[in-house]
C-alpha cells in the first residue's frame, strides 16, 4: 500500500532499521546490546530452573538468590549475595574481570596473528650456512630450483632459498610442484624486493655457497638486475671473500655494467645471446636440443674438472683413452684458461686438469683403453666439402636480430637467408652491401600477414633447407606468443601434408608445458630458451670454472657440439667398442662424446636414442642411420654439410631442453 509520500514501512522493517543504525553508532552502543541480549537470555532462564527445581528454597528470597547465583555463574559476574550493595559490588568485580581476560586473549590473539602473518610474508631472516640465494622470479626459477635440488652430492645445496617481490605462499606451492617431496624441506621462501639492501640481508647473502640473480619477464627487468646486484653489493661490502654471484640480463648493453656491479667473482649471462646461438646451432643439425638438454641437466652426465696428474708432460690425445668411464673434451690450464678440443698434440702441462663429461667426481678414475681400439673398422678421415643453403625464418621478436647475426655469421658462401615478418610486427632494415659482402651470404626480407593461415599455407617451402619460427614478445598483444607460435605450427604441418615435402625446422616456446603440443615432424628441434637458461645458471652456479666452457659452446667460433653419421667414421654395419669411435673422431680433431641410436628414437624411455658418455669398452652395431656427438671446431649452422648417401632418415624427434 503505497501513500503520497511513498510506499508504506512496515513497522519491522522500521526496528529494524532503528537497530541497525544503533548499532553501527560506537563499540560502546554494542556492548549494550550485547549485555541486554545476554540479560534478557540468561535471567529468565536461570529463574525457571530455579522455580522447576524440587531442591530449590521454599522462599521467594530464597530462589530469588539462587537465580541470581545460577545467572552470575554464567556471566562470570560473581556469585556474592546479601544486600543490593554488595551484589552491585560483586558484579563490577565480574565484569573487570572479564574485561582484563577479555584483554588480554584479544591482545595474545591479536600477536599471535600478526606473527603468522608476518611468517607468511616470509620477513624472518635465514639463518642458513653454505645455502644457494635465487634473487628474482622469472621463468627459469623452477628449472633452476629443480636442477640444484636434482644436483648430486656433494654438489646439493644445503638450502636453496629464494627471495622474489610476490607472495610467499604461491612460491612456495609453484615451486614445491616441481621438485619431491623429500627435497621440499630444502626450499625456503622470503617475500620482498631484493633490491632494498635491508630485505636482501633477510636471506645471509654473506654466508652463502652461491647467488643467483634471475631477469624477471617486465621490460625493466635488466635494470632491476643492476639494482638487485648494487644492493648486493652494499650488503656484502667491498671485499673479494663474498661468495660467487651468478646473474643473467637480456641486452647486450647491460652486461658490461652488471659485471661491474657483480664484482670480481661475478658471471654474467646474456639469455637473448645464449638462446639465438642455440637456436642458430641447430639448423641443419637434427637432435642437436636433445644432446645440448642432456648436457645441461643434473639428470644423466654432465662437465666436470678432473686430476690430469697421471698425464703429465704427455699430449693431450692420450688423455681421450684413458678414462674408461668418462669422455675428455678440454683443459683447464694452471693459468685458468679453458681449451675446449685442442690439438690433440697439445702438451698436458703440470697444473693443469682436464674438463671431462662424467656421470660424478668418481667416473672420472683414469684407466687404459687403447686395447678396446679395433683399427681394422675406422675409416680413413675424409673432407666433405660444405655447401650453400637455403633458410627461412618467420616471425620476429627481440632475440631475431641475434639469430640473423649468428645465422650470417655462419654461412658459406652463396648461402640465402629470408626473413618474413608480420605486417604488425616491425621488422629489420636491409643490411647494408658492405656487410652482405663480409658475409658472403644473401640476407632479404619482407612482410607477410603471418598472423593469417592462408598465407603460411601459400608458402612455397620447395627451395629451403631450414626453416626457423620465432614468436612475438611477451606483452605485445592479447595472446601468449606460444599461441601464435603453435598456430604457425600447425598451418606449416598441414603445408607438409598437402605438398609431402618435409622441412627441417626449429622453432622456440616460452612455456616448457607447450613443448609436447608443438605439432612438428621428424628432424625438428623444439626450444625452450626459458629452461635452457635456468639449466645453464644451475650448471654454473655448482661450478663457476664451467662458465667458459658454455660460453665456447653456444658460440659461433671455437668449439662445439656436432652430429656426424657414424658411418662416417667406421665400417658401416660393423660391430666396434665406442672406444673405437673415440680413436676415430681423434684421427679427425674430434672429441666423441656420446651417440644417438635411430633404433631408439622412437622409445621415450631411452631419451630418443641419446646416449651420452657411454663405457669406451660398450660394444655395438653401428648402423647407417646413427650419428656419432663430437665436440668439433666446424662451420655454424647456415653450412649443412652434404648428406651422406647412406643417411637416409632424416632425424630425430626432438624435444628441446
């Protein structure tokens, strides 16, 4: 029913009202309410129990006390009776009482709560000894958390504990989801930006074994690693006894400025230089993700620095039979330079120790194995003449002109290189003649509306070796880049089906869990710069000495890792020790390291078919279709090799680290 001021109120609804403007006015106003509710409850059933009970006073005073005692019992008010004096005086007494108790559970409550949550923040500081410090949050941080858990003793850290600008208890549970149960104790968490020096004392950068500065994903990311390593630096002070830091940016032009800042026993990584090399490298080299993830994980064999004393004075070949468990590529020499693959006339001076791929620190014991050499099976070295290519890269992001440079670098004469670029995305400029001319190569490019299908699907693939995809930055439209990459995939398989001719491709993800989606064929490398980067921090931050043998390998100059067909360097279909293979890739300038069998490329279970460090007395049949790993001084990865007649499967399936 409505009035002309309005629809009616019920009386309900204004008590309703009424009361909850009166509560709403102080603390005080509630505590009267509260009192009256509990009065208006507790007397009058305190006074029926009395009256209902056969034991009770035969008086009215008399029950009239007994309620007043059965109603202060419950309210904590006292239980005093006699004149109105004293029950007034006995009730101020309860309600202090309660008030003090009241107080002080609030106040023991209250600090209680602010301890927790002050726990959870992860603001307490770290009282570890001999623990690995990760400053920052970025992608490679699981993978470099689950390598140093994975790590074997006595390389395992004591603690790993990690200081990043998030929320201590989603660290914790996305961390905690990569690595054991049994090693979770071995992970600690602070919440806070280390680049405040007071925060970054939290985690004892002054007593750790080890600290590990990763880029975070924003645009500002290297200039919040300089301020992470200059607030490093204050907390540690001006001396060279700190422990080792090891930190990663992503420009070039940060890395002369965070060396400073990092200090006389600081490493610093270039993760754009790191990923365009590896990427580079494995063009035209099918497999090679494979054998470079391997490398880097704590999971199979890795680098070590082993005792060269029983090979004094003697040359630096012999070395390469002399370990029954381990495959030698390298010295370190007294003066701490790393030669990886010297001559093999090289003099192995005193002081010296030798770099060796070994599954531990034990595998490496020195033990004869030229009597497992059977020369009747090597095959004489012989130069297969390297010849020009075609590649095709498309996409672009930040790391692109890296991999142009590396790609250019690399090339042999008459190679061809063309870049296409989405119409969105802007590219490059055209090199100028000069640099083509140094180059010996042509580099072109042009624009395309990659984004659509129908023009990946009217790519004509016909005259390419190789084909390269790159995905756009993170943060330059609404997708995840993989989303593009992995629809750039996809229209690519559909061009191979459709035209049954079969690129050889490597394309790069961001996110590791998008690596099994990638619909690529046979002989394509997958590449998850992310990992391989936290892989490669992990590797140096349990041995610093190992830096410049990485650096070496994901170089275009010097030395690094090739796959060669094994018939190359035996009698194919010959049975022969891998020892064999060892003497063979020696004669050549080699050092053999493992092999990749095709019979188990298709087994998931046997790593597809890499077998690195294999026994030097392992015996087997080394068929047409196996490829031997070498580390070798050989042309990047524009000059594909000619292919060998008997090598006619293409190449593995990969899955890059």
């Amino acid at each position: 029913m409505e009035t002309a001021k309005g629809p009616r109120v019920s009386l309900r609804d204004r008590a309703g009202y009424r009361f909850d403007r009166t509560l709403a006015r102080s603390t005080g106003t509630l505590m009267g309410w509260l009192v009256i509710t509990c009065l208006a409850v507790v007397v009058p059933v305190s006074t029926v129990l009395v009256w209902t009970d056969p034991g009770a006073p035969r008086s009215v005073s008399g029950r009239l006390s007994a309620a007043w005692r059965t109603s202060a019992e419950t309210l904590r008010l006292g239980a005093a009776t006699g004149t109105p004096l004293r029950l007034v005086l006995s009730a101020v007494l309860g309600l202090v009482a309660l008030l003090c108790v009241s107080t002080l559970v609030g106040v023991i409550t209250t600090g209680l709560a602010e301890r927790m949550a002050e726990l959870s923040r992860g603001r307490s500081t770290v009282l570890e000894r001999g623990h690995v410090v990760v400053l920052g949050w970025s992608d490679q941080v699981t993978t470099v958390v689950h390598e140093l858990v994975a790590a074997r003793a006595p390389h395992r850290p004591r603690a790993i504990v990690l200081l990043a600008d998030r929320d201590k208890v989603e660290m914790e549970r996305l961390l905690t989801a990569r690595v054991p149960p049994a090693a979770r104790a071995l992970i600690i968490c602070r919440s806070g930006p280390a680049s405040d020096p007071d925060v970054l004392a939290l985690v004892s950068p002054r007593t750790a074994s080890s600290v590990l500065v990763l880029p975070s994903a924003e645009p500002t990311a290297d200039a919040e690693v300089l301020r992470v390593l200059l607030a490093l630096r204050a907390v540690l002070g001006e001396g060279a006894d700190g422990p080792p830091v090891l930190a990663a940016v992503r420009d070039d032009r940060y890395r002369a400025p965070a060396r400073l800042a990092a200090g006389p026993r600081g490493t610093v990584l270039e993760t754009d230089t790191v990923a365009a090399r590896l990427i580079a490298q494995c063009v035209g080299r099918p497999g090679l993700s494979l054998v470079l993830g391997d490398l880097l994980d704590f999971a199979g064999d890795e680098f070590h620095l082993a005792d060269a004393a029983a090979f004094h004075h003697g040359s630096f070949g012999e070395t390469l039979l002399g370990h029954p468990n381990s495959c030698v590529v390298g010295l370190l020499t007294p003066e701490g330079r790393t030669l990886l693959n010297p001559p093999v006339d090289t003099v192995v001076v005193p002081g010296s120790r030798l770099i060796v791929l070994a599954r531990d620190d034990v595998s490496t014991r020195v033990g004869v194995c030229r009597h497992l050499v059977d020369p009747s099976v090597i095959l004489p070295a012989s130069s297969v003449p390297d010849r020009s290519t075609r590649l095709l890269l498309l996409g672009w992001n930040r790391r692109a002109a890296l991999v142009v440079g590396q790609l250019r670098r690399t090339a042999r004469p008459g190679s061809v290189l063309d870049v296409v670029t989405d119409s969105a995305v802007p590219g490059p400029r055209q090199p100028e003649p000069e640099d083509m001319e140094a180059s010996g190569h042509d580099v072109r490019f042009r624009s395309a509306a990659l984004s659509r299908p129908e023009t990946l699907l009217g790519l004509d693939l016909t005259p390419y070796d190789g084909l390269v995809v790159l995905g756009p930055d993170q943060g330059e439209g609404p997708d995840h880049p993989d989303d593009w990459t992995l629809i750039t995939l996809l229209a690519l398989r559909l061009l191979e089906e459709r035209t049954g001719h079969e690129v050889r491709l490597v394309t790069e993800l961001v996110d590791d869990r998008n690596r099994p989606l990638a619909p690529v064929n046979q002989g394509s490398d997958v590449i998850v710069s992310g990992k391989l980067t936290g892989l490669l921090m992990a590797q140096i931050a349990q041995n610093r000495h190992l830096a410049p043998v990485f650096d070496e390998l994901f170089s275009a100059e010097g030395a690094g890792v090739c796959l060669r067909p094994a018939s190359g360097y035996v009698l194919r279909d010959a049975e022969a020790t891998f020892a064999t293979l060892v003497a063979a890739a020696r004669d050549r300038g080699e050092c053999a390291i493992g092999y990749i069998s095709h019979d188990a490329r298709t087994e998931p279970t046997t790593g597809h078919g890499v077998r690195l460090n294999p026994p030097k007395d392992e015996r087997r049949v080394w068929s047409a279709e196996d490829h031997l790993v070498v580390l070798a001084t050989s042309p990047g990865a524009m000059s594909t090799p000619a292919p060998d007649p008997a090598d006619d499967t293409g190449a593995t399936t990969s899955a890059a680290p």
